[in-house]
C-alpha cells in the first residue's frame, strides 16, 4: 500500500512525524507536506507565485517540503512527478481538534478533501489538544484505521474526518460515527499597535458553550472521550430546498 502522508502543521512537526513510524510498518510511505506552519488556511491554492519544492532528509524516506498549502501538496504530489500514485491519502495529525464546521477553515482537512476529489480515499485526523505532543494512541488508530479502510473501500467522493480525544488510552471509551455539529465561536479580536505606529488586530475564540449536545456529533463524542470518525464530502448542496427554490419567481 502506498500512502500519501500530509499534514498543515507543517513537515517538521511531531505528529506527521509520529505517522510517518507507525504507517512505514504497513505500507510504503511518502511525505509531501508544507514547508511550515499552514494552519486555517482552508482549500486555498497558489497561482500567483510558483511553488517551492525542496527535499528533506526524513525517517525511513525522502520527503517534500513545499511552499504552498497543503491543497497544494496533495495536487502536486498526485498530479506532479514528485511520488508514484498512492493507494491512500492521509492528512495529520493536526495538532487541535477539527469538528464541526472547523471543516470549512481546516487546511488538514482540506489536504484530505483534495485527495477525494482526486480521487483516492482520503482520511484527515487530529489530536484534540493544542498542547499535547503524545500522538501515539492517535498515530496507532489511524493505521488501525488505514488497514480498516484497504478492505473496506470508501466512495470515491468521501473522506473520513477522525477526532481522537487527548486522554489516556485507556480512558478511550470506543469509536462513534458522528455528523459535523454545527457549531459557532465567539471570535474576540484584540486591537493593537504596532511598534511602528501600524493598527493591527489578533484573532481568537472559544467554542460557545452548550453546543451540539446530540450525542450523534463529533464535538459530544470526543467530549465523552469517543473517538469521532465523519464521513463528510464535498457537495455543498442544500437538497432539502431544491424544490422550494425551484417554486421561486427570480427576477430576470
């Protein structure tokens, strides 16, 4: 099996190197992943300046650091020269939880998305910890999962986007499959100075409370200490009022 390894925390950080052990031990493993820290940079891509490619000197293999996002690491690696054409596309693991409508802003889960849309099933996982650089039981399940996956196949149009708890192992309590929640945060902006005289602001948030309790949503299940796996794709469509729209009289 061979196996695209990404992230968009960037090449160097410990949980794409965690993966890059544990998935040499079940198939061949390449990295084409960001050249730095790519965090929140959605489904972006670059065409207005070229892309930078340099190799890095890694584990088992030679990998690829790369000046754009990790979209970009997905495009070029399967549609470059720079790998043969994998089996899998794995995307992770991010340092941070990547639930609910995170999806929309997550570059590791847009890695993931750009592997669907290129056609290979694609898995994004995350740590939900900001802090915790012990990846194991993450980098364990997800080549639990990678094997999993290689039997049972997935749509061509779908991803798996994995959440796992940053508790002990065995405060694991199992594996649910949830729905995105559709979560809000409340976004604080910090008005500031430059020591040059320049305004800027710094953007942060928290969760708002009391959310997504459905215990059928990945934010509930990592809260109880589940394993979150999302079967999510890429058709924004909004079927339920197809029909509605249709009865429109829009102006011409």
């Amino acid at each position: 099996m061979r196996i695209l390894l990404t992230n968009d925390d960037g090449i160097s950080a410990p949980g794409i190197q965690a993966l890059m052990e544990v998935l040499s031990e079940v198939g061949e493993v390449f990295v084409v992943a960001p050249d730095g820290n790519r965090s929140a940079v959605g489904h972006g891509i670059t065409l207005q300046h070229p892309i930078m490619v340099r190799e890095v000197k890694l584990q088992n293999t030679t990998g690829y650091a790369i000046s754009g996002t990790p979209a970009d690491c997905v495009k070029l690696a399967v549609q470059g020269t720079l790998i043969p054409s994998p089996d899998l596309v794995i995307s992770g693991i991010n340092q941070g939880q990547n639930l609910g409508t995170d999806v929309l802003y997550s570059g590791t889960v847009s890695a993931a998305i750009e592997g669907a849309l290129q056609g290979f099933p694609a898995i994004a996982v995350s740590l939900d910890d900001f802090i915790s650089n012990d990846f194991s039981y993450a980098a364990s399940f997800t080549k639990n999962l990678s094997l999993y996956l290689k039997e049972m196949g997935l749509p061509r149009d779908t991803l798996l986007n994995v959440n796992i708890p940053a508790v002990p192992e065995d405060q694991i309590r199992g594996v649910k499959i949830t729905k995105l929640c559709l979560m809000r945060y409340d976004n604080v902006f910090t008005d500031r100075i430059s020591p040059k005289g320049t305004r800027y602001f710094w953007q942060a948030g928290e969760i708002v409370a009391d959310q997504c309790q459905d215990p059928n949503t990945d934010l509930e299940a990592v809260r109880q200490k589940y394993v979150s796996v999302s079967p999510i794709h890429f058709d924004l469509t909004n079927y339920r009022i197809m029909e509605q729209i249709q009865n429109w009289k829009i102006p011409v």
